[in-house]
C-alpha cells in the first residue's frame, strides 16, 4: 500500500521532470518532445526530435558542418556557423543560428514553425508545455524598457535570466567515498547523480550557466571544491550530500545554512533603504517548501559552523539528500526516478527563491523611485 501511495504521489505531485513542447504537421497527433532547453526566451529541440515529429529526415555531415534535411524539393542544410538555410540555389534567413547544446544540434521553435513548415509544405503545429517564464529576450525587454522607463521615470531592470548562475558541488569522490550502506552504494553516487540531473533542469530551464565542482568519480583538493562558487556570475551554491545513523529508523532530507552573520554589513548603513537579508536562509525556506511539495519529507533547516568556507555573502544550502541507513530511503536514493524526482524539487526550490528574489527587487525599486 506504502508502495502504490507513493507511486501515485510522484505521478500527482511532481509532474514533468523537464521542459517539454508537442510539435506536429497539420492533421497529424502531436509528438512530445522533452529533450528541451531555454535560452534567452528562446525554446531549442534537437533538429533529429523535430524532424522525426514532423516526418523528415536528416543526417549531421562532419567534415563540411552541415545538417543535411532529406525534402521533396531536395537537401536543406542548416549550420551553426549561418544565419541562413539552404534549399537548392536559395537562401532563406533563421531568426535565430543552430546550435549545440549538450552534445546535440538544436534549433528554436521559430525554426520549426517557419523552416520546418516550408519544408514539409504544410503548417506545424508547436506548443510550449512549460514555457519559460523565468527569462526574457533582451531585444523584448529593451523595447518596453525604453518605452516604460520615460512614463514611470523607473530605473532599468536587468534582462536575462533572475539568476546568473548556480555552482553544484556534489560532496565526496574518488578514493573518498563519503557514507557507504550496508548493500557497498556508495554516498558519493548519488551525489553526482542528483548533481547531474539538477545541473541539466537548471540549464534547460533557466538556460544559465551550471558550474559543477566535478563531473565524475574523481577527488577534489579543497581549492578545486571551492572554485565553482568562487566565479564572479554565481548567484548561489548548492552542497549535495547524504548521511547514515546508527538506527534504520531516520529518514528523510535536511538542510544546513551557515550561522548568520552579526557582523554582516547592512544596506541602510551604505544608504540603500533595507537591509541586507540572509540568502541562505530564504533559498533553504523555497528548497524544503518545494520538495514538501513534491512530497519528499524535510527534517528542518538547520544551522552548521562547517558552511564557512566560499564567499560569506552567497547565499549557500547544503542538502542531505537523504539516509543510507534506512532500507526504504536507501532504495529510493539508487531509484534514477526518484533521484529525478529530488531534482526537480530542488529546482523548483531555485526558481522559487529567484522570482521571490525578484519580486522583492521590483518592490525596492517601486519604493525608491515614489
């Protein structure tokens, strides 16, 4: 019964574990695509996904870089390095070029919709089943930010993404196992591979950059863990982690912040209106709610003095993805589902505190400019 509870607790509650679109010709049953990734407002499928949805064919040419498209009227060729699509002795223009993103040439839903629709000679239909909502093009927010900020006398609002980029540090490796279970798995596991999973919704979604302080079963020296969160773009670093007891009973995910600083400059001493408030906690407060929500249990947010280490200002959240210890929590942590499942709370959780962020940006520079 526990079993087929929390079955259709992941189906009811965590829904789709990353972006997806439906794309088909017209007249045709839509195809789900969930190889999908944001950038810039800008939805990316791998060109061999959209083609299979829409009936074509094409093979990638390695020695001239092109992406040969088998139509009717001939071979298309696309290429990162061109603005524009070839079709026999014409050229037509790309809103936006191809690109690789993880190993796979993508192009955007502009492509799809008008290329692709030329191609096959009739309509596509496309549809963003999670669109981002979390970034917006810069040429779009230039435009109302010219015409708004003459009206409200406002300050420019940055554009892109509501966080520039997220360090990961999945503990332990190599030669450092961290906790080991009595079944020989191994801590450092599944910290990679919640790491990994997260590293790719987060990039995906928000289409930022994602610095893991590694990406394999190698040791780190302390420098090495430390320098993802040390680059200037980081907005926030997460610690993945589990831990084990001397009882099976224990269970579920914690989350350790640093101490608050009481020396901590504020910003109404530099003369800004509020003060400054503690990233840690707010990004652990959105981190557990989301993974409550996804019905993973939380044991609390914790305080720990080991979170000295890296810049005392980012806002830093160590999470126990869970204990070793406990049977039922163990095979859990070895399930790739539910190891999706924890990242796509964790992402959550992310996006969560960046628009909670953002909101309250927006709300400080409504009170500034009245």
């Amino acid at each position: 019964m526990r079993l087929i509870l929390s079955i259709l607790l992941i189906l009811l509650v965590a829904g789709p574990l990353s972006a997806a679109v439906d794309i088909a010709p017209r007249g045709k049953n839509p195809v789900r695509l969930e190889d999908v990734y944001q950038r810039n407002g800008v939805t990316y499928v791998a060109i061999e996904d959209a083609l299979d949805a829409v009936g074509l064919t094409g093979h990638w040419n390695s020695i001239k870089h092109i992406f040969r498209i088998r139509t009717r009227r001939g071979w298309a060729e696309i290429s990162p390095a061109s603005s524009y699509m070839k079709l026999g002795k014409d050229y037509y223009p790309l809103q936006n070029k191809p690109c690789f993103i993880d190993g796979r040439l993508r192009v955007t839903d502009n492509f799809v919709l008008n290329q692709l629709a030329m191609l096959t000679g009739r309509p596509i239909y496309f549809r963003n089943l999670d669109p981002d909502v979390d970034t917006v093009s810069s040429e779009e927010t230039s435009r109302l930010e010219q015409l708004f900020a003459f009206l409200l006398n406002k300050k420019s609002k940055q554009s892109g993404p509501l966080i520039r980029a997220v360090a990961i540090d999945p503990g332990h490796g190599g030669l450092d196992s961290g906790v080991i279970a009595s079944s020989g798995f191994k801590e450092k596991e599944v910290n990679l591979e919640v790491a990994e999973k997260l590293s790719k919704q987060l990039k995906m979604k928000l289409g930022i950059p994602i610095y893991l302080s590694r990406d394999g079963d190698y040791e780190l020296t302390l420098e090495q863990r430390l320098k993802p969160a040390s680059k200037e773009d980081v907005d926030l670093w997460l610690l993945l982690h589990a831990q084990a007891s001397f009882s099976a009973e224990p269970h579920g995910v914690s989350l350790f912040i640093r101490p608050a600083e009481a020396s901590l400059p504020t910003a109404a001493a530099a003369g800004d209106a509020a003060p400054v408030e503690n990233g840690s906690r707010q990004l652990a407060d959105n981190l557990a709610l989301a993974l409550r929500t996804a019905g993973i249990a939380v044991n609390g947010i914790f305080t720990s003095p080991l979170l000295s280490l890296g810049r005392g200002s980012l806002p830093t959240v160590q999470v126990e993805l869970g204990y070793l210890s406990n049977p039922e929590e163990l095979a859990e942590l070895q399930d790739e589902t539910y190891q999706e499942r924890l990242a796509q709370a964790l992402y959550q959780g992310i996006r969560s505190y960046a628009k909670s962020k953002k909101e309250k940006l927006n709300e400080l520079d409504r009170n500034t400019t009245n």
